[in-house]
C-alpha cells in the first residue's frame, strides 16, 4: 500500500510499503524436508510445522543432510527476507525455459533449495499436495486491507519500517519464531503474524535491533 501524497485521516504513512512473503518455495520445502527424514539441524531453526507430514523417514547419510539443511536454510532465508527485484524477475519471464540464463535468474530470486542441492526425490512423499494445502490457506487471501494484520499492529508496523523493516515472511510452524533477517527483513510465523500483541512484539524486536 502506498499513495503519492498523504491521505488525511489514514495513519498508515503514505510512502510506507511493507511487503509479505507468506509461500516461500524453497522454504517450505526445507521444511518439510526437515521433518519427512527426521532431520537434526544445527542452528537457529524455527519449531515444527502445524500441519507437518504424516509419519517421518531417516536417510542414510543422515548427518550430511542435516548439515546441507542448515546451510541451505540461511541462503534460502537470507533471499526471501529481501525485497523483490522487478528486473531480476522481468528478465526471466524473458528468458528461455531450460536456459543457463533462466537457471542463474532463479537461483537469484529463490536463493539456494534442496531441489537445486540433492534433485526432488526427498520430497516426492507428498510434498506438492501439502504445499497446494498452504497455499489454500492464504488465497484467496482472508483479510480485507483495514482488517490486515499490518493494519491492526500499525502502531508497531511503522517505527519498524522506519527502522528500515521492509519484507516480512512467515512460515506455517508452532510455537513463535521471530528473527530479523538481514538490513530490512523480520521472519516471523503465520500464528505470530495473525496475532496481533504477538506480531507487535515481533515488529518491536526489528525496530530494537536497529
């Protein structure tokens, strides 16, 4: 949201935009990943997913996994907490499908993903049918503008984007998993963001790290 010239009465600052990324494919993925081979990563990793796979396996080479998932997981959150790159993303709808072009430009926009590191045999246990649910979930999309969760922490919304914030991503796990990412990111969790005392703290932790 954002209009040229302030609009009198709106609290909402007229040049803030605030961006979410709510699907993140190579996120989702490692999550499920994660807990479809009982994965033990090291690091700060966020808590289980809420609507996690049924039954869990374990790879044989186990702790190299778990190794991979941890540095995948930081690539793969460091380019989802930044703003989106309209040329990055123009120059791949204009380049050739199966190309090293359009190779290079993806990894630019998605960062690095299980599939891209160990191919898709991982997630071939129902990965893509627990990935469509997660997108039902968000759209058609719940909230109308003044009912967003952004509109209803506004008062912490703001000092955190003038604090720099300018990407949220959630993530579909337990408990709370709030992080900022980067100069201008905040990782939060869907149950985090749909609350919101709960997402006002998480804004005010971005805007105390600055």
């Amino acid at each position: 949201m954002r209009s040229i010239v302030p609009i009198e009465g709106d609290p909402w600052p007229h040049d803030m935009t605030i961006s979410i990324e709510d699907h993140s494919q190579a996120l989702l993925e490692l999550l499920w990943v994660r807990e479809t081979w009982s994965l033990e990563p090291i690091g700060d990793e966020p808590g289980p997913l809420i609507d996690g796979p049924e039954g869990a396996n374990t790879p044989s080479d186990v702790a190299e996994w778990s190794e991979a998932w941890s540095t995948l997981w930081e690539g793969a959150l460091a380019v989802a907490a930044q703003p989106l790159d309209a040329s990055a993303m123009d120059s791949l709808q204009a380049s050739a499908a199966g190309s090293s072009e359009h190779a290079e430009l993806l990894a630019r926009l998605t960062g690095p993903t299980w599939r891209g590191r160990f191919g898709g045999q991982a997630l071939e246990a129902g990965f893509s049918e627990w990935s469509q649910r997660q997108f039902e979930k968000i759209w058609p999309p719940r909230h109308t503008a003044a009912e967003s969760p952004e509109r209803l922490s506004l008062d912490a919304l703001v000092p955190a984007w003038r604090a720099g914030l300018e990407r949220v991503v959630t993530i579909p796990c337990r408990a709370e998993h709030t992080r900022v990412v980067g100069t201008s990111g905040l990782l939060v969790t869907d149950g985090t963001r749909e609350d919101p005392a709960l997402y006002a703290e998480a804004l005010g932790v971005f805007s105390a790290s600055r």
